[in-house]
C-alpha cells in the first residue's frame, strides 16, 4: 500500500490533488460544504491512484 501511494505519479494524479485542493478551499472560503464530498472523492483518487487509467475502463478491441 505504501508503494502505491509513494510512487508513479503522473501528471493525472497530480492534477486530480490540485482540483482536491481547489475545491477544499473554495468550501471553506464560501462555506459551500458539499464541495467536501467532491474534493475528498479527487483526494482518494490522488492518492491511492483510483480511476480510469492505463486503460482500465476502456472497452476491449477485438
């Protein structure tokens, strides 16, 4: 788990940390606190390199 989380960062993870980071700050400076949800949903898929990468959710070719 450590591994995962210290290495291969890539310009997707890192962009996926500063939207988290924009949308904490922005709940917390207009009190909007919903966007929480949405930056801890970024925040998780930073760190622990979640989503659709490497062709993960791609559709097969045949």
């Amino acid at each position: 788990m450590k591994n995962r989380i210290l290495t291969n960062w890539n310009l997707l993870r890192i962009v996926r940390l500063g939207f988290a980071l924009i949308l904490f700050t922005q709940a917390f400076e207009k009190f909007e606190w919903y966007l929480l949800v949405f930056g801890m949903f970024f925040l998780v898929q930073a760190i622990f390199n979640f989503g659709c990468s490497s062709n993960g959710c791609g559709i097969p070719k045949k």
